[in-house]
C-alpha cells in the first residue's frame, strides 16, 4: 500500500466537525449506519403509511379540486418515501428488507398515522399540524451530516411547502362556512392537537440518545425546543381561524416570549408506540394486504424481465 | 421528532445483508431543459429498463422537472475508491487555475 | 349553428368518462405492487380528473349561472351521468385494472386526436392537452399488459382474465347517436370514423405481443351514454357526492 494511512474514525469525526457530509461509501462507525438507518427507515415508512389517513377521503373529497390537491399530496407522500427508501438503500439494506421490517413490526413508522380521519376536517387538521409539525422538524433534516437523507430532505421540503398550506386553506374554509362545517374543524383541530405536540418525542430530559444525534449533526435541535417552536407558530394561527386550543393552561408568557402549554399525556403517547393506538392494526394489515396482493405481480414482471434478458442473449449468439 | 419513533426499552437494531430480492435498483439521471447535463436525482425500483424508465418518469418529474431522463442499473455504476480521495483528488497544481498569475492591475480584466 | 343542448350533452360524456375512471383509480392509491405504481396510478388519476374538470368547466357555462364542474360532479344522479359503462367497472386485481386502463387509453388516443380539431377553440384545446396524456398512459398500460400476459403462468392466466371481463363494456365507448351527429353535422366536432380501426389495431398488437387473445364471447353492454349503466355506478356515486351532498350550497 503505497497511500497514506488515515485513521478512518479521525477522518469521519474531520468531516463531522466540519460541517461537511459523509457520503455513502465512506467509513463511518457501525453506530452511525444503524441509528440512520433506523432514522431514515422510519422517516420512509412514516411517508408510505401515512398515504392510507388522507387516502381515506380521495373518493370522497366534497370538491374537484379540492380531490386533485388531495391526490396530489397523497402521491407526494408515497414520492417522498420512495426517496428515503433510496437514501437508505446507500447505506447497505434493501428496500425489500426495509418492507419486512415495517410489515413485521420491527421498525416502526411515525405514531401519528395510527389515528383516524374521521370527517373532512381532519384532512385540513392533518395538513396544517402535522405536515407543519413535520416541517419543523425537516427543514432541520436538510442540514443533518448525511448526504443522502440531507439531500432527500432538501427536495422533500421544497415539494411539501404546498402541504400545509393546503391544510390550512381547508380549515380556513370551513370555518367561515355553515355551522356544521364549523363544528367538525373544531372536533379535528381538538383530536389532532396533542398527538401533534406529541409528534416532536419525548421531553429532553427523558430522551435518551439526544446528545449522541446532536455530535454526529443527525439531530441539531432537542425536541422540546422544536416543539416549542411549533407551538409559538401555530397558536396563532389557530387564533386566526377563531378555534379553540383544547389546553386549559394554555397562555402566551410576556417575560419568555413562549406560549406556555400542559402536560402531554405520555402513557397514550407509549401505548400508540407500543402497537396500542386507534389504527395500528388497520395500517399494518391494510399495507401488508397490497403488498400481499401485488405478489403475483411483481414475480410476473422479474419474469418477464428474465425472458427478455434471454432473448436479447440469442440474438447476440 | 415528528417522524422519529422513541427507541423503546431493548429495542435492538436489526442487522441488514442488503440483498435485492425484489426488483433490482437502477440510478435515475434528469436533464432539467435542453443544454444542461443530465444530473442524478435519486434511483427507483423496476424489473426492466422500459418499466425503470416510466417509474422514473412517474416519481421525479411530477412537476415538470426535467425533459430528457436516463436510467442506468445501479450495479452498473462504478465508482472510485473512497479511501484513496487524497491520492486521487488531490490540489497540486495551483498554475492551473487563473488566480495563479499576476497581472498589472492597469491591464483591466483578463 | 348546433343546439347548445347536443353540446353539453356531448361534454358530459367525455367529461363522466374522465372523471369516473379518475374516481375509481383514486381508490386504488397505496393498494398498488410497488411504491413506484402507487405513484404512477396516482398520475393516472391526476390525469383523468383534470380532463373531467376542463371538460365539465366549459359545459358547466351551458348549464346556467349556478352550474360548475362541482354541481355537475356532484348534484347529478345515476341516470344522468353519461360515462361509458367501462370506466364504471370496479379495480379488480392489477390485470382487471389494467385490462380497463389499456381499453380507455386505446380509445382516447384516437379520440382525443381527432376532438382536436373540433371547430370549436375550446374544445380543441382541451383534447389536444389532453392527448398527450393519453399516449403517455398508453405507454404504460400497454407495457403492464405485455409484461403480465408474458410473466408467469398466473399473470398469464390473471391478464386474460381481466381482458375477457373487460372486453365487454368495450363498444360502449364508441357509442354515438343523433347529438355527435348534429354536431358533426355543424362542423363542431370531426368525424369519428376512424377511432374504431385505430382502436382495434392498437389492442390486437398490444395482446399479441402479450401472448394474449380477445374473448370470443360477442356480447357486448351498451347504455353508458344514455344513462343505462351496470349496478357499479349507484355505489360509487353515494360515496363520492355524500359529503358534498350533505352541505348544500357550502364552500370547501
């Protein structure tokens, strides 16, 4: 070997330091690959299941445009966890793989897509707290020291601006609509509030693995300070929209500039995570029915791309 | 996180051979308008080249991002080695670039 | 000049052709093979339904002054959608779903190509937007089709299936009575002479190179167009209008 040795780990923790990425093929500790892989599994599996909650409401959307839009984002969804699913292929597992994982239970996908969509509402609540609660966090993701995931989180977050801007549009109209209309965005907003909240994970001080996240530049703010952000952000607009924070101890906090909230209720939160939540079982059982269903045809395609690899071979004899 | 699951108590983290069981992976390369380089984009699944080529139609360029797409088997891509980035792509020659040379400044832009 | 009701009605056929396929590929996002064909079908979908909209927008305006393309979508019932009864047939497996998306884009190639060069501006420009879809899905169903009655013995014998189900909803399409004869008539609208042939060329060379035959079975359902459809359309109509349906008059 005639090229100079480098310490791989100086080389990496280099790069880290420098704010630079670390690209597929380099070196990089086996604890980094598998907390992103994990990461970046659940962030794709997340994306596919969360097709099925707004998927629910395609056929019955109360408008044309209002179906397009929401064809339109679902496919974004699916689009954007084919993009994690290939970040995570650069790192040594299949996409196949990933799927067993998700099917079996293994890996686990986001617990906010184990609540229903129980009216029209819920698909303006969906946009607006949960892609926004999303988007806090993503925009974050674009800078995170992974190339791929960095740069899937890049074209993720420019194609999802649209999303709870839409979401909010619904709400807005219902709520300047009929009374029912009124009462059903109020029912979504109370329904979807907390899991929102509880979407950014534990509080800091229960949330192990943080400071680990924070060194490798995978996560570059704590949760609780994201989800202070998102509440700072979305009070208002809630304001706006002349509903009603379901949080009795909700109040803004002059000398912090901060909304003030209550307490999460981090048993719920453990029994959704723990397989216990309102859709768990659906969402598995409606994923691996597709995946089940689509067998015979994905053998046929590999088939028939086998055939016609052969054929091509004779013709060249 | 909003789309990161708490790691549970034992919770361990599979092991991974990577294998391609289902359709294999192909590399897909965009051409954003006429007289730009076809540039990587991402990779998608598809049993032949005819199929990657409609899927890579179908995933990235849903909002008219490109007007020419290429796909290439990703097995078929080769790549230098990581390791010997010093010794490949290294600097040594600064007469090779422009700012290597001094020029009178009443000479104007050069 | 023809009567603006022979018009409407004929937009109403191209336009319920639209959007009840539209409708039903919309059920089958995240139920597909693959991520990729979740995807791809979602296009499909987008596709259809933003033909439905050009085409039931412009015969909204002959509808009077409250009509849109919601009302039209929404407030009509079973017996005055105008669609082929092809497009109202249910998903079935990937072969069925297939079989009845090669059928539909066979047909709209040749239509489509044909609509645009309708004397009437709009309506041209519709279809010519509109036809390039069309190819484009016809790239895609003709490749599926193909591919599965090539595949295995199961996808061979699945595809088949799905063709000899679907075939028979197939001359609904081409269906046309005294309103496209009027307008013809007018010179509002081209001749369709040729869409059969074209159609019929298209689909034997895609089974044929699917290894894949036409049923013999001439049995053929005809109705779609005057409002006679299968029993599929009274349940997809409820689920679609309901929402709307239940708020009259509201804003969403």
């Amino acid at each position: 070997m005639t090229r100079t040795e480098v310490d791989p780990q100086a080389r990496f923790d280099e790069i880290i330091e420098a704010g630079e990425k670390v690209e597929p093929r380099d070196w990089m500790p086996e604890a980094y690959r598998k907390t992103m892989i994990r990461q970046i599994a659940q962030h794709a599996h997340s994306e596919v299941i969360g097709q099925q909650p707004e998927g629910n409401w395609i056929t019955r959307a109360p408008s044309l445009a209002r179906k397009a839009i929401l064809i339109a984002k679902v496919q974004d969804e699916a689009g954007h966890g084919l993009y994690l699913y290939s970040a995570a292929e650069t790192l040594g597992v299949s996409r196949h793989e990933l799927n067993e994982m998700l099917h079996s239970g293994r890996q686990k996908y986001s617990s906010i897509f184990n609540y229903p969509t129980l009216s029209w509402a819920d698909i303006g609540a969906i946009g607006w707290l949960v892609d926004g609660a999303a988007i806090t966090n993503q925009v974050m993701l674009t800078r995170t020291s992974y190339g791929p995931y960095s740069r899937a989180m890049i074209r993720i977050c420019k194609e999802e601006s649209f999303h709870q801007r839409q979401g909010y549009e619904i709400m807005l109209a219902l709520v300047n609509g009929t009374e029912q209309q009124k009462a059903i965005a109020q029912d979504a907003f109370e329904r979807w509030w907390w899991p929102s909240l509880a979407m950014f994970g534990p509080p800091d001080d229960q949330s192990t693995h943080t400071e680990q996240s924070q060194a490798w530049g995978i996560k570059l703010e704590t949760n609780d300070e994201l989800r202070q952000k998102f509440v700072d952000m979305t009070v208002p607009q809630a304001d706006y929209l002349g509903l009603t924070v379901p949080d009795p101890e909700l109040r803004y906090d002059e000398d912090s500039g901060h909304y003030h909230f209550g307490e999460i209720d981090w048993d719920d939160f453990w029994q959704v995570v723990k397989g216990n939540g309102p859709c768990n079982r659906e969402r598995i059982a409606h994923k691996t029915k597709a995946w089940d269903d689509g067998a015979w045809v994905r053998e046929a395609a590999l088939a028939h791309a086998a055939k016609q690899a052969n054929n091509s071979k004779g013709a060249e004899k | 996180m909003s789309y990161d699951v708490p790691r549970e108590e034992n919770e361990v983290d599979p092991e991974f051979a990577g294998t391609q069981n289902g359709f294999p992976l192909w590399e897909v390369f965009v051409r954003a308008q006429r007289g730009l380089n076809h540039v990587h984009v991402g990779s998608v699944h598809a049993a032949d080249a005819q199929s990657a080529t409609q899927a890579a139609r179908d995933v990235y360029t849903r909002r008219a991002e490109g007007v020419s797409l290429w796909v290439v088997a990703s097995e078929h891509i080769h790549a230098s080695d990581p390791d010997a980035q010093g010794d490949w792509f290294n600097d040594s020659k600064p007469y090779r670039h422009p700012t290597f040379y001094e020029i009178p400044e009443e000479i104007g832009h050069m | 000049m023809a009567d603006p009701h022979e018009l409407y009605t004929f937009l109403l056929r191209v336009g319920d052709d639209n959007l009840i396929l539209a409708q039903r590929l919309g059920e089958l996002v995240s139920w597909m093979p693959e991520l990729e064909e979740d995807i791809a079908v979602a296009n499909v979908a987008l596709d259809h339904l933003g033909q439905a909209r050009n085409v039931l927008t412009y015969a909204a305006r002959m509808a009077g002054p409250d009509a849109s393309e919601d009302t039209l979508a929404m407030e009509r019932s079973e017996r005055e959608f105008l669609n082929a009864v092809l497009v109202e047939q249910p998903n079935g497996d990937f072969g069925q779903t297939m079989a009845r998306q090669l059928f539909v884009d066979a047909y709209q190639v040749p239509f489509y190509e044909a609509l645009a060069t309708s004397s009437d501006d709009t309506v041209a420009g519709i279809a010519a937007k509109a036809v390039k879809e069309a190819r484009y899905h016809l790239a895609r169903s003709s490749n599926w089709v193909v591919v599965l009655g090539d595949g295995t013995d199961e996808s061979h014998q699945r595809m088949q299936a799905g063709i000899d189900a679907m075939w028979r909803y197939t001359a609904d399409l081409f269906f046309t009575d005294e309103t496209e004869e009027a307008l013809q008539q007018a010179g509002i609208l081209p001749s369709f002479d040729n869409i059969r042939g074209t159609f019929d060329d298209t689909v034997s060379s895609v089974l044929a190179r699917g290894l894949l035959a036409l049923p013999e079975d001439p049995y053929q359902r005809i109705g779609g167009r005057t409002g006679f459809h299968t029993e599929h359309l009274g349940h997809l109509l409820p689920d679609m209008q309901a929402l709307h349906r239940a708020n009259a008059g509201a804003s969403w």
